[in-house]
C-alpha cells in the first residue's frame, strides 16, 4: 500500500472553480481524504508548490520533420511531461508542412513511435501552408484531424479566410489563427515604439495583429466558426477578444508567456 500527504500546496482545479492551499491525500494512486491514511503515510512538505489537473499546451512547435535542430517529438514531449502537460496540440510548421491527408498520417505515425504523451497535431487549412488555396478541410476531418492552422502565418485575402472559416464550420472544427497584417508588420522584426526607434529598427504596429483580429471575429460572427487567435500581444486585441466573447461569440485567445514576463 502507498500513501501520501502532500502538505501545504496550492491546489488549482478550474472545471471547478477550486484555488486554495490545503492538504491532498493519495492512497494507491487515487485522491482520498486525509482521514483515510494510516499513521505510516509519508508526508512531503510542498509549501510554495502547485498541484493542479494536467496541463494543455493548444501551441507546441515539435519541428520534426525537418527542423530537429531546434526540437523534436521526443525532446518537445518530454519537456512537457517535466511541466506538468499532460496533451499538446502541434502546430503543422514543419518542413515540409503538414498540409495534407498524407503528411498528417505520417505525422500520427510519428507521434505513436515517439511521443511520450498524448499529441494531436493540427494541419494547414492552406495548400502547402501558403495562404494561397483551401485544403480539403472535409478529407482532413475525415482522416482524424481535430483542428486546423497556417500557425506562423494567415491568408491576406479576406475572401479565402472567409471561405476556410465557412468550410470549418460545416465540418464542426476549429480554425486557429496567427493575426498578421504582413502591409503593416513587414519587414519590422520587432514591436513599433521607442525602443525601435532608438535602436534603429523596423517596427511592426500593433494594428498589424488588431486588424486580423477584427477580421476574423467579424468572420467569427458571419459564419459561426469556432476561432481561436493564437499569441496576442496588444491591450487592442484583447479588448477586441473581450468584447466578442461579451456578444457570446466561439472565440478565443492565447498569450505567450514572454509577452507577460519580459515586457
């Protein structure tokens, strides 16, 4: 028999609103209540530490195939595993991309020889991943796919993204989307402002990310699609976000850690 108590956590569980430090009992792998431990259960002190359901990271870059330099399914996993993620959606940035029925089995194929948890991987809503032409999104469903990106870029011509968000929404999936104004952020290789400046590089305006973000909740709002914007960064976007989830629009929206830390 193995018994634990782990002491002093804060312990997180949003499906039920629970944030608190408290005590949690473990009794042969399953959550007791304290009471059920014997005398001889071991206590581990973990004041200042966090217990919570696992982790899903919605944007993970596994780079394999082709850029394993950087990461790969198992390295990538296994970092996970050690944070506390128990899922990872991956994006489809690959080299080359997955953007067909036939690079997202070999994909699965992939992931099931190497993944040490569980994986689903996303695919271009675009041929190739070039923002040019609509994938076969019903094909890709069919074949098990669970949600579909260009992730790192988005279609410039309302239009297409138009049509991508109506085809979505008849098969019931998602689209995820990088919000890029490429007339506005190119050839900027950082935010617009007095650091910029000072430093004597192009910037990239924050319109550049608001505009695709009016667009596609505007979208959102013409098609019903399920729309979830990936890495904002302005106070802009994120009213924008606020103020479609008020109207009770299928919108969402991620933040990267690094736009809350190092600014």
């Amino acid at each position: 028999m193995h018994e634990y108590l782990f002491c002093g956590a804060r312990i997180l569980v949003p499906a039920r609103a629970f944030d608190a430090v408290a005590d949690l009992a473990i009794k042969d792998g399953v959550i007791v209540e304290p009471a059920e431990l014997s005398e001889q259960a071991q206590k581990i002190d973990l004041s200042g530490k966090l217990i919570a359901p696992g982790f899903f990271d919605m944007h993970v870059h596994l780079r394999e195939p082709g850029q394993t330099h950087k990461e790969d399914i198992v390295s990538g996993t296994k970092a996970a595993a050690a944070g506390g993620f128990t899922g990872l959606l991956a994006m489809p940035n690959t080299a080359p991309p997955i953007a067909d029925v036939e690079s997202f089995q070999r994909q699965q194929e992939l992931l099931a020889q190497k993944a040490i948890i569980p994986v689903l991987q996303s695919v271009a809503f675009t041929q190739r991943r070039e923002g040019k032409a609509l994938n076969d999104l019903a094909a890709l469903k069919d074949a098990g796919v669970r949600a579909f990106t260009d992730d790192g870029g988005t279609p410039q011509d309302e239009e297409l993204m138009r049509l991508a968000m109506r085809t979505a929404q008849a098969v019931n999936l998602p689209i995820i989307d990088h919000c890029e104004d490429y007339r506005l952020s190119r050839p900027g290789v950082m935010h617009e402002g007095a650091v910029s400046r000072r430093l004597g590089l192009p910037g990239q305006p924050r319109l550049a990310e608001e505009r695709i973000v009016e667009r596609n909740i505007r979208l959102c709002r013409e098609t019903g699609c399920r729309v979830h914007l990936q890495h904002l960064s302005s106070a802009g976007s994120v009213q924008l976000l606020r103020q479609a989830r008020s109207e009770g629009l299928p919108v969402s929206g991620e933040v990267m850690p690094h736009h809350l830390l190092f600014t």
